[in-house]
C-alpha cells in the first residue's frame, strides 16, 4: 500500500504545488498588511486566508474523486489494476493519501493561523478588547480553555470522518458507473446521479437515528449526542469501501 502511496503522492505533486504556492503569497500578503499597520489590508488578507482554507477542502475533495474517476475511465488502468495489488489495498492507499495530503495542509494552516492571530493582536491592540467580551461570554456560557481545547479535537475527528464518508460515496458511485454500465458514454452524470442518490439515503437514515442527548449542556454531552452519527458515517465508509473493491475485482472489466 506504501508503494501504491507513493504514486498517488507523485500523481498529487501539481496539485500540493499549486495549493502551497497560493498560501505562500496570502500569507505574503498578509504579513505585508501586518508591516505597514494596514487595517484595511489585514482584513481582506484574513478573509482570504479563511476562504483558502474553504477552497482547500473542496479541492481536496475534488481530488480524491477526479484520481479515482480518472484511473477507472483511462485505457491504462489495467497497468494499476491488473498488478498483484488487492483492489482493497488500491483504494486504502488513495484514501491514505487523501488523509495525509489533508492534515498537512490542516496541520499548517492551523499553525500559521496561530502565528497570524498573535501577529495580528500584536499589531492592533484594540482588538484585546473584543477578544475579552468573547472570553467572558465563553465564561459565562460554561467553556473553559480545556473544554474548547476538547471541542476543536472532536471537531476534527468528526470533519474527517464525514469528509471521508462523502469522498468513499463518491468512490462507490464512479465504481458502480464505472463496472454495471461501461459502455454507457454518460457515466459521468450517472456517477453524480449515483452519489446524490446514495448521499440522500444516508441522509434519511441519519435522520433516524436516536438522538441521546437533545440539549447537550457541555463538551461530554456533545460528543455522547453524536456517537450516532459517527457510528453510522463509519458503517458508511465500510460499505462503500468493501462494495467498491467488490465490484472492481467481480465487474470491472478492462
């Protein structure tokens, strides 16, 4: 699987380049606003390092699937899926390359958006003022610094979750287009028509499920109230996972 990694990884060098470039010069920016005590500056450059971290999780995303789509619709996926490698451990590597491309990119925007907000409250003093009313509101809603410390961490855990159960939805509609209806020169529309079927069933599902805690008081509340949905995207990520390496080692035909 590290080897098939390694591949995805060459296959994504464009993509992390052209990703990590465009940081490089809104963080440039930034840093700019921040020398020449630019209120105006800093501010745009804040809202366009917070939309960067928006398009990176579509892009991400968009990566996964267009890789995926692409090998399965190439003349020269045999040269992948005619190896000695499992169709199992060809879809686990693409999904561990997923992951790591994505908490690299987690890992330093994260880190560099630490640096850029005590930069930023250097700078400009006057924002000490707004961020004591958010702490006093945190105080008085109950949050301690623990307790948020707790809550971003569950927060990530439950984001790459559900962004892999989405990614491995998609992973299973390409494949059922790409196996139950290979000469079908629509198979692109019918992978999105696959996925938007597959995505509003989970979602019927996920409205059934119990919900344990209906008013969640504290941070241990919260996260017994969405064991639940956890539980049922990981069920999710099994079925596609399984189903589509299934059908790629009994339907594919290259």
């Amino acid at each position: 699987m590290l080897t098939l990694s390694k591949y995805e990884f060459r296959k994504s060098r464009n993509f992390i380049i052209t990703l990590a470039v465009l940081f490089f010069l809104l963080e440039s920016y930034f840093l700019y606003s921040i020398y020449i005590q630019d209120s105006e500056k800093s501010a745009e450059s804040i809202i366009f390092l917070m939309l960067y971290a928006s398009v990176c999780y579509f892009a991400i995303f968009i990566l996964a699937i267009a890789n995926y789509s692409k090998e399965l619709n190439s003349k020269s996926s045999y040269l992948i899926f005619m190896t000695p490698t499992t169709s199992l451990s060809i879809i686990f590597s693409k999904i561990f390359t997923i992951l790591i491309i994505g908490i690299i990119f987690m890992t330093v925007i994260c880190g560099v958006g630490y640096f850029d907000w005590l930069l930023l409250f250097d700078a400009y003093p006057d924002l000490d003022f707004a961020m004591d009313s958010i702490q006093s509101v945190m105080i008085m809603m109950g949050i301690n610094s623990h307790n948020f410390v707790l809550g971003i961490l569950l927060f990530v855990i439950t984001f790459i979750i559900s962004f892999f159960s989405s990614v491995t939805i998609a992973y299973l509609a390409i494949t059922l287009s790409a196996t139950l209806l290979q000469n079908n020169r629509f198979r692109g529309i019918v992978s999105f028509a696959f996925f938007m079927g597959i995505t509003y069933v989970f979602g019927i599902i996920g409205a059934m499920m119990p919900v344990l805690i209906p008013e969640p008081v504290n941070i241990w509340e919260v996260f017994i109230s969405i064991i639940p949905s956890i539980f049922l995207n990981l069920i999710m990520i099994c079925i596609s996972v399984f189903g589509s390496a299934y059908l790629l080692d009994k339907k594919l035909s290259l």
